[in-house]
C-alpha cells in the first residue's frame, strides 16, 4: 500500500472517521466499525464506559447521516482500502480495532493492510457478530436488491422496522442494501493470519455455529486469540454492552503495546 500524502489523508480522516470526544494524550485508541446499515454514532454511548485515557474513534461509511450524498461502496475491500490510510494519523498510539457484523470483515481487512503497510501493527482486533473469512463461501447467484432485502431481513441484521416504515425505508434502505451486499459478496480464498492478537464476539441466539464461528477466528492469527458467547441475539451488544465493553478494556490492558511488526 502506497503511503498517502499527509493532506490526502488528512482529507480522508475528516471524512471517514468521527471523534465524539477527542482526547489530548490518549494512551491508546479504540476504532469502531459499524454493521450494515450502522451509523459511526452508534458506538458514541460506549465514550461513557471507556477509560478516561482511551480515545474512540467511530468509522462512518458513506451514504449515511452527514455522508448521505456520498455514493455507496458495496465491498468490503473497498471501504477498508480507504480507511486503513485514513487510521495513519492515529497510528502514533496504540489502535485497537472492533467491528460488528459486516463491521468485522472490515476491520480484518484494515488489520491486514495495516500490517502489510509501513506502519505498526494494529494492537488487537475484536470482531463481533460475524463468522471468520475462511468460513464464508463465494455467492452462487446474482444478488438483485430482492435477494438482498431478503436475506437482510432473514439473518436479523438490521431492526425489522426499516423495512415497514416508508420513509425510514426510503432514508436507510439503500445504505443497508449496499453493505448486505458487501457482507454477502465477501470471500477470501486464502485468509491472510494476522500477528495481531484477535477476540471474538457473540450471542448464542444468533444464527449458525456461533461457538465454532467465534473459535474459527482464532485460526487467522499468530498471537493470542479468544472467544466471548453473550445472552443473546446478533445485536446482544445492545443489552450487553456494559459486559462487552468492559471485556474488551480488559483485553486491551492485557494486550498493551502492539506485537513487534513493521515500524
């Protein structure tokens, strides 16, 4: 990966990246990756729960809130090709990254640009809601928005509510589409494995084989690796936050300093 130029990254953190509360001397950062249809704002509740010593970072994709006359981007490559250099500013403290759902395939592709580029290594990944790369399987048939609405209201991806209020509908249906079509188009024949230390994420009454979709996580990285069920379903984050959040401070003391990569 080509190292961006300090103004055209600094262009692509104002546009791609939200600090609801920006701290003058973090220790370290914490980059949070939204699902599909997700807004960055979604994890501004989460400032609350953080030490006072850890910045976070939100990740708005375009389409969306003040990104809405952006055109979408439908892969995951494609988003993470712009916000791994839009994290380079950042990347003089410690970046830890999460993602949720589609938000995690994302972050495992920024991990991996990340520690292919000139930069450190990512200090960890927690990914959440979200079998492994190695897991998924190229599509089979042409994804038309029909096939795609559908399966976003078969997997429980998204609040059933946008699909029946028109003008919700209307505001949040294509952003949606696009990244149902990000996550479902998704494959990579020979997942990279990561040195950075990996923690996945889940709730039990989520569909498929959570425990071994959480475990098989473990599989792309040469550092430590662990795996979380909560009570409930994909969206158990929203009732469990307080639990997920402090699981993952934890985590990030323990991991402190990013693994030796290139500096």
């Amino acid at each position: 990966m080509t190292a961006p130029s300090t103004s055209d990254t600094t262009g692509a953190s104002t546009r791609w990246l939200r600090r609801p509360r920006p701290r003058q001397d973090p220790s370290a950062r914490l980059v949070c990756l939204p699902h599909a249809g997700g807004t960055a704002s979604a994890y501004s509740p989460w400032i609350a729960r953080l030490p006072a010593r850890v910045e976070l970072i939100g990740v708005q994709y375009p389409g969306r809130q003040d990104r809405l006359a952006e055109p979408l981007m439908s892969s995951v490559t494609q988003i993470a090709d712009a916000v791994a250099p839009a994290l380079a500013p950042y990347a003089d403290r410690p970046l830890f990254l999460f993602g949720h759902s589609m938000g995690s395939l994302v972050a495992y592709e920024v991990a991996v640009r990340m520690e292919a580029g000139q930069g450190p290594d990512p200090a960890g990944l927690f990914v959440s809601g979200q079998f492994a790369p190695q897991r998924s399987a190229p599509p089979k048939e042409a994804l038309d928005n029909a096939t795609v609405e559908a399966e976003a209201r078969q997997s429980g991806w998204t609040d059933p509510a946008v699909f029946e209020h028109p003008e919700l509908r209307e505001l949040v249906l294509p952003a949606l589409l696009a990244d149902v079509r990000a996550s479902l188009t998704y494959h990579r024949d020979e997942p990279v494995r990561l040195r950075s230390p990996i923690a996945a994420y889940g709730g039990q009454g989520d569909s498929g084989d959570v425990s071994g979709d959480l475990a098989a996580w473990g599989e792309l990285t040469s550092g430590s690796a662990v795996w979380r069920a909560f009570d409930g379903d994909h969206f158990y984050l929203r009732a469990r936050e307080a639990d997920l959040v402090a699981d993952i401070v934890s985590r990030m003391s323990d991991w402190g300093e990013p693994p030796v990569g290139h500096h």
